[in-house]
C-alpha cells in the first residue's frame, strides 16, 4: 500500500472513529441514599432560551428519559418518591450533510443538567450529561434524535449505577 494510501485510511478511520463524544457523570449527596428512591416524576426545562423549529425538545427529552428509566425498573416498585428535574442546557440539531463536508460543521450536541430531588425537595443527586456528533455523512442522518435518546440513556444508566 501507498504512503497515500496508508495516509487516507488513517485519516478515515479517525474522522469515524472520533465522530461521536459522550460524557455524563452523577454525584450523589452523601447524606442521601439512592438505593430506596423511585422516580415518580420527571421536569424537563428548555434553558437556552431558543426555540427549535419542529422540535419541542422538551417533551422529546421527556419522553426518552421515561423509556430509559422504566427499561432499567427505576421508575417503579417500593421507595420514596422523587423527582428528576433536567435542565436542557445546550442544543443543536446539527446538519449530516455539513458533517460529512468537514468534521465538526454541522455537529449535533446536547448537553444537560440534572438533578434528583426528594419529595421534601431536598437534593440526592445531581447529574451531567453531554452527546455530540460532530463527523460523520449521511449515515448520521436522524442524529438530533439519537442523542436525545444517548443522553437519557446516560442519565438512568448513572442512576442505576449508584443504586
């Protein structure tokens, strides 16, 4: 194989391999205990301050965040009540077609902020969770959604975690 060769491979690999970033994390209160707590309610809060054109990303992040926690059991049986409350701190629908132009145009992120409050309103845990897609081509169509979907995976992933 040419150095040419050798040198468009590389650089394809890392452009596919570097395209998606996840980052999330979950610090608990250490005067709580997660472990006896069921999330009864969830509050999603757009803080951007933009509107995004047929998106209501709210109830989008909402909704995930439901089929995550009720997938892992988190959202049912015996325990306190508590409420997630998540704040949408960062968004952008991205564009695939401006991805696979140039990596990192048209990227596609989502960042949050949450935090598990008991029924008192006191503070268990409070979370973070970021997803980009920021290379990629056509196949990253439909990416806006997927991270809708990372994000809330990321969130009960952590919650269940620390259970």
């Amino acid at each position: 194989m040419n150095l040419f060769a050798r040198q468009f491979f590389a650089v394809a690999a890392f452009v596919i391999l570097s395209g998606c970033a996840s980052t999330s994390n979950l610090e608990l209160n250490p005067n709580t205990k997660l472990s006896n707590v069921v999330i009864a309610n969830i509050e999603v809060v757009n803080e951007t301050g933009e509107s995004f054109e047929g998106i209501v990303v709210e109830e989008v992040l909402s909704q995930e965040i439901k089929g995550q926690l009720s997938a892992l059991g988190l959202d049912s049986g015996s325990g306190a009540p508590a409420t997630m409350k998540v704040n949408i701190i960062q968004y952008e629908k991205g564009n695939a077609v401006a991805r696979w132009i140039m990596p990192g145009l048209g990227k596609t992120i989502l960042s949050v902020e949450g935090e598990i409050l008991g029924a008192d309103g006191s503070l268990i845990a409070s979370s973070q969770a970021t997803e980009t897609v920021g290379a990629g081509g056509l196949y990253t169509i439909g990416a806006w959604k997927q991270v809708f979907e990372k994000v809330a995976r990321s969130l009960a992933a952590d919650l269940a975690a620390a259970k």
